[in-house]
C-alpha cells in the first residue's frame, strides 16, 4: 500500500497559538509522521520553525521567557503608516530565531504560509521565496503590525480568510490531515471567567481590544474550515486572552494535553489509513 502523505494545518489565535508548540512535541514524541505543514498567523511561526526541522525545546524555552518588557521590545513604532508597528524588529527576533533566511525550496518538510490580500480580500499562499518574508507576512495582524508588501500586494494576516488552512494542504496533496484549531467559541470565555467567579472584568488594552475583535469575527470560519480534516485538535485556550503571551507555558501545556488526549484516534484512523500500526518512536 503506497503511504499516505500526513498533513498539518496550524491555525490562527495570537497567544493562544502558542499551544501547537505542545502539539507538535506530542505528535513527534509518540512518532507521528507530518510530510507537509501549512500555517496561518502564529501557526505559520510555528510551523515554519518546525518545517526547519529546528529544536521544539528552543522555541518552548523562548516562549515561556517572553514578558511584557521583551514584548515591548518588539515594538518599532510607524504611526502614521499601516500599522502601529512596522515589523523590523519582529523580523530581527525571526532571524535570532531560526537562524539564517531559506527558501521554501530548501526546507526539510513543505510548508505553505496563508496571507490575505489586504487590497483585494483575496487568500495568498506563500510557498516560495523567503520562509522570512512569508513568516512576517503571515502574522501581520491588522492595525497592529504594517502591511507587508511582497511582488506587489500588500498583505496581512491570513487568519481573515483562512484561519485554519486544511483546504491548503489538500491543495498541497495530503491524504490525511490533522488540523489544529487553538480558536475557542467566543462564548466558552465568558463560561470560564463565570466559573472563577469573576462578574467585573478589567479593561483590555489596545491589543487585546485589536485581537479579540479579529477573532470574535473568524470563530465561526475557523471552525468551518476545520470541517475537511481527519482529526481536529481544540486545546482548551477559551481562559486566554489572544494579548496573553505571558501565559506562554499554560498555552503549550493545553496544547499537549488536547493532543494526548486525540493520540488514541489519530492512532486508529492513520493506521487504518496506512495499513500498518502507528507506534511510539
């Protein structure tokens, strides 16, 4: 039986994105195969830093370190342009990241990257030229960060158009896809804080004022777009604000224990799919 390629769609979610970490070190701990990733806005960091075949332990380690001070490290200042910051700083801590610019052609695993065109509406898939270019294109979140132009379009975030990108991978020929969707129902947030007795909530702040209006607005996408994989992982990210990447550590943890729990059915429906037992490596 010819082997079935595995794809991974990592989707949109600010902070909360940071659970694929958690994902992606169950998946290769109990030996699951990913021919092919494709990413949307910090799925797309992700996945990239994944398709490098680059070590998960130095990108959870730089995770769990970032603070408001390192946030605001990032912070180059545009106004008036298209954004509140223009980028350049994100590009340098990319570069410190992983390493030296490659092309797409050159990564281990293929990757694809989604954008939107912020002038047409139109999706953009990234899988050529600079993993860089496509990387910061990819996580430009509206109002936040500056359009980043690439062969004369202007783009931003791809989570507008496709938040969690499984129709990309069949494009790209995957067979089977596991799609992970860190995006909660809108209202599961408000059942948290209610849970924890909380009746009065403190201000958001400009950020998470930006963030939660994108995705109060691409839940419901999201969740359609997931409709075509074989597997859906959901980590539990409903008590995290999308601004929250302080709780960094708690994001990955969710994302391993949601993808421990699935490892039972992505065993059985990949196996049965490749004709052979799917086993720890």
């Amino acid at each position: 039986m010819k082997k079935k390629k595995v794809g991974l769609a990592l989707g949109g979610g600010a902070a909360r994105g940071l659970a694929h970490i958690g994902v992606l070190e169950v998946l290769q701990r109990e030996g699951i195969p990913i021919d092919m990733i494709a990413g949307t806005s910090i799925g797309g960091l992700v996945g990239a830093f994944c398709a490098r075949g680059q070590d998960f332990g130095l990108l959870k380690d730089m995770a769990v370190k970032i603070n408001l001070v390192k946030m605001l490290s990032l912070a180059d200042l545009a106004l008036p342009k298209s954004g509140l910051f223009g980028g350049k700083a994100v590009i340098s801590m990319l570069e410190k990241m992983m390493g030296n610019d490659v092309k797409f052609e050159e990564l281990p695993i293929p990757l694809a990257l989604v954008a939107t065109d912020i002038i047409t509406g139109e999706e953009v898939v990234i899988d050529r030229g600079s993993v860089l270019e496509g990387v910061r294109a990819t996580i430009s979140i509206p109002g936040i960060f500056t359009v980043a132009k690439r062969q004369g379009r202007y783009l931003v975030d791809g989570g507008l158009v496709n938040p969690v990108p499984v129709s990309v991978l069949k494009d790209m020929g995957a067979d089977f896809i596991i799609a992970v969707n860190v995006m909660p129902d809108v209202g599961d947030r408000v059942h948290h804080l209610k849970k924890e007795g909380k009746k009065d909530w403190k201000e958001p702040n400009i950020f998470n004022v930006i963030l939660q209006s994108l995705y109060i607005g691409t839940y419901i996408i999201a969740k359609a777009s997931t409709e075509g994989a074989d597997i859906v992982i959901n980590p539990d990210t409903a008590h995290i604000s999308p601004g929250d990447f302080h709780h960094a550590r708690e994001c990955i943890e969710e994302g391993e224990i949601a993808t421990r729990e699935a490892m039972p059915e992505i065993k059985r429906k990949l196996s049965k799919a490749q004709g052979y037992d799917i086993v720890k490596s």
